[in-house]
C-alpha cells in the first residue's frame, strides 16, 4: 500500500465516507474470509482512506455479510 495523502474538502468528508462504508458492505455480500485477500486488501486501503479524514470503522461478519460501525479516529500512542 502506498502512502499517498488524499485532499477532501470538509463539506465532501460525509459523502466520501458514505460511498466507503457502502463498498466496504458490498464485499461482505460475497466475503469468503481466507480466498478474500483481495477483498481484505481493498478494506484496509478504504480504512486507511477513512483515517486520513479522521474516521474509522469497526468491520464484523454477521449472517448478512459485514455490520460496519464509524468511528471518531483516535491513533495509538
């Protein structure tokens, strides 16, 4: 993964973090755990993307695919 910095105005910040979440839920619909690295690939650049804006998201199966919950991002000290 890169380290590439991304630039969103604030006003976009709820919209950019909307479509994420939304992907993010849209590969729990065909998640496969193990045979998903790609998948898994993917998640972790969208979180990391999420974390650049100051938010995070907490990612759990559940019998529907992905139950995602936001956060406020708060880096470990």
């Amino acid at each position: 993964m890169s380290t590439k910095q991304i630039t969103v105005p604030s006003e976009y910040a709820e919209s950019v973090l909307g479509m994420i979440e939304q992907r993010i839920r849209e590969i729990g619909k065909t998640y496969q755990g193990p045979k998903s690295n790609q998948d898994d690939l993917e998640i972790t650049a969208f979180r990391a993307m999420a974390r650049q804006l100051g938010y995070d998201f907490e990612v759990m199966s559940n019998a529907d695919g992905f139950a995602i919950t936001r956060h406020v991002y708060k880096p470990v000290e």
